[in-house]
C-alpha cells in the first residue's frame, strides 16, 4: 500500500521489490540511523536501546495515511498506560526540505507527547529508509518547487530492545490491534 509523501531523493528499488522484502522477511530489516529530533539534538538507533520501537516513516504534509497512523499510534500508547514507558514511537520524515527540526516541533506533539520526530540531511534519510526496506519517491505535482509529494510505503515497525526487527503492522492498523501486539513484548524487559 502506498502514501502520499516528499522528499528530495528516493528510492533505488522499486516499491514492490521493497513491499516484498518487508512482507515477506526476505532480508534483514532495521539498522544503524544518525538523525536530528524535532529539538535538534542527534540521536541515534542505540539512543533507543531498551525500549521497544514503534518506527514509521511519513512526511507531515501527507494529507490522509501518515496522520491517520500518527493517530493510531498516538492512541496504542495512551491504551498502554503505564507500560507506554516502555516504548518509543519514532516519526522519521521523508520530507526532510519541508520537514525540517522546527516544523517537527509543531507537528509531532499533536499524536502524543513521547512521539519523536526524526529528519536529518537526504543521504542520512535515505540510509534509514534502506535499512528499513522504506520505499518512497518524490513526484511533482504543479510548476512551483514545493508542489511535490511523495510515494511511500507506510508500515509501522516494530524492534525489540537490543535494535532487532520484530515485525510489521500495515497501514490502517488501529490502536487496539497495535497494543494487543505490544503487550506479548512487553514481558521479560527491564524490571518495572
């Protein structure tokens, strides 16, 4: 399934190519991303380590998927309660022209306070979507240079607290859904 979505570069493979390796766990997925917070600050995938992730690429222009499963996921974490503190839902953009560390600012609190908002240069946006198996390309749209979106995938990931891939949700996967798939994972982490 695929999204609307920006971003000054793309993919090399094609989306089904990419849609397969997720789907159907064809090659390794997850990795090493050094990107800047919707504060500035650099963080890193072993910034994380401990925590379980909720990881979704979008853009925050994307006029319907993206804040629909921001939404989602915002929700799974208020249906958590106390064990949200045990997961990290990460936004990395793939707009980073327009999505820049202000703008993410604004935009991620509006899903959920411990949302965080990741953009960084195209070369190191780019490197995190391949290692996520993200397919995406920017397309134009009109004659000005912000008339533009992007094609994405627009899976939910989920990684375990070592960095390990875990699994996938599609898209339009609801909030009771996501914390029914949480829980089992929950077990066995850090003492609480």
């Amino acid at each position: 399934m695929l999204a609307s979505s920006a971003s000054a570069q793309g993919s090399t493979r094609s989306a089904a190519e990419l849609m397969d390796a997720v789907m159907w766990n064809r090659e390794p997925i997850g990795g090493a991303f050094s990107l800047k917070d919707q504060t500035g600050k650099t963080r890193t995938d072993a910034d994380f380590r401990g925590q379980l992730l909720l990881v979704y690429f979008g853009f925050t222009y994307c006029p319907d998927i993206c804040p629909t499963d921001l939404q989602q996921i915002g929700l799974a974490m208020e249906q958590l309660g106390d064990d949200a503190k045990h997961v990290q839902p990460l936004f990395v953009t793939l707009d980073p022209d327009r999505d820049t560390v202000q703008h993410l600012a604004q935009y991620v609190p509006l899903f959920h306070p411990r949302l965080i908002g990741l953009t960084g240069g195209n070369a190191d946006i780019a490197k995190a979507a391949d290692a996520y198996r993200v397919y995406y390309k920017r397309v134009k749209t009109g004659d000005k240079p912000d008339d533009y979106t992007v094609d994405h995938s627009a899976f939910i990931y989920l990684v375990d607290r070592d960095g390990r891939y875990l699994g996938f949700f599609p898209p339009g996967t609801d909030a009771p859904r996501l914390v029914e798939m949480i829980k089992p994972h929950l077990k066995g982490g850090p003492e609480r």
